[in-house]
C-alpha cells in the first residue's frame, strides 16, 4: 500500500508538467502555422512546455516546504 501513497504525492507535479506540455503544443502549433514549419514549432513548444511544466513543479515544492 504504500506504492500507491507516494504515488498520490507524485501526481500533483506530473499534473503542472502535462499542462507545459499541452501548452506547449497549442502555442507551437500556432507559431508553426504562421511560419509554415509546424514540425519544428511542435517539438519546440513541447520542450519548452516541459520545462516550463518542471520549473513550476520545482518552484511549487519549494514553497511548501
């Protein structure tokens, strides 16, 4: 049972990270539209997205201790 308890504590971080990443997504689709070069802006905002998505999950941490 305990697995299943440390997981409940992980979600919250896995939660900002997914919204970096889906945000990510919409704002490199976006750019990429408007340069005409969508691959490279996707993979672009997902890796921003996912660190953007960390840092808060980092920062978020620190606070509650």
């Amino acid at each position: 049972m305990p697995d299943n308890e440390d997981n409940k504590k992980k979600i919250p971080n896995q939660k900002n990270t997914g919204i970096g990443v889906g945000m990510g997504i919409a704002i490199g689709a976006a750019i990429g539209a408007a340069t005409d070069n969508v691959g490279l802006w996707i993979a672009l905002g997902i890796a921003i997205g996912a660190g953007i998505g960390t840092s808060v999950s980092s920062i978020n941490k620190s606070d509650k201790k």
